[in-house]
C-alpha cells in the first residue's frame, strides 16, 4: 500500500498572519473593518467583534479561515466578511482552482498536534508564520479535496444543528 503524500498548507493556501494596529486606529463607531486580536472572540462558526480599525492592516478576507495562533492554538473559525486581524491570528484561504478551504481547515485540525509541538513562549504559547505555512496537508488533487469537503460540511452542518437544538 502506498503511504499518502503530503505537502504543506502554504502550498495549497495563502497565508496571512495578523498584526496589531496602533490604538488611535482602533474605534467603536463602525469605521473601517471589523477588528480581531484573537480567538476571543470566536463564535460557533464566525467571529463577533465590537471593535473596528481604520485603516486595516492585515486582513483576512471573507471565506477565509481564521486560526489562533496564540494560546490557545490552533482555535479556527471562518471569516464571514473580511476582518482586519491582530498578532494573536493568522487566516488561510485556497488558491482558487487547487485547493478547497474547507479542506484545508478539516486537514489543518486533523494536523492541529504539529502546531501543538511547535507553540512555545514563557508567557503564552504561540506559532510562528513559518510553523502556520508548513502544516501537514494530505497531497490529494482539487476534486477529491471538493468531494471530501462537501462531506464534512454536511457533517460540520448536522453537529452544528445538533448543539443548537441542545442549547434550546
């Protein structure tokens, strides 16, 4: 049998990592976009934020995933619009026609033990752009990783449903 191939997520991704504005950019009055320091304030799927930056350094753009990539590490949601980020989050999103983000997040949670063992820092653990670029993702082609994807969102689709039903 042969051993699956695997390359790594900036391979498949762009990449950007999050960078912390000055605070006379930062408002509460809904100018420029929504801004992010870190998983905080995750949500079940998307982020929810209540502070805004003007101009916007660093973006993750909609559709892309977000990931923590300080303690805790690794935490992913997805980006329902485009949002500025700080330096506790990085963002990753398919290059059109070879990959599939949806994917690459489930690839990128199934590899979340190689961000584990490379977070290190004496106050927090944190990664890396390069330790982000080079997660572990299964080498399969542009329409297996769209057919892998729809399954796993129909699942991610029916946990979410389940765990609303249960808060109610």
């Amino acid at each position: 049998m042969r051993e699956l191939q695997h390359k790594q997520l900036a391979d498949y991704a762009d990449v950007t990592m999050g960078q912390s504005p000055e605070s006379d950019l930062c408002n509460t009055e809904g100018r420029g976009l929504p801004f992010l320091q870190g998983s905080a304030e995750f949500g079940r799927r998307h982020p929810e934020s209540s502070i805004y930056c003007h101009p916007p350094l660093r973006t993750a753009k909609k559709e892309a995933v977000l990931i923590s990539v300080r303690a805790p590490v690794g935490s992913m949601n997805y980006a329902d619009q485009d949002y500025c980020i700080g330096r506790g989050l990085g963002a990753f999103k398919a290059k059109p026609g070879l990959s599939n983000t949806v994917f690459l997040k489930h690839a990128v949670e199934l590899n979340s033990n190689f961000l584990q063992q490379r977070s290190q820092g004496s106050t927090f653990a944190a990664v890396s752009t390069s330790d982000v670029r080079a997660v572990p993702i299964p080498a399969f082609d542009f329409p297996v990783q769209k057919k892998i994807a729809i399954i796993l969102s129909t699942i991610d689709t029916a946990i979410e449903q389940t765990e609303a039903l249960i808060e109610k």
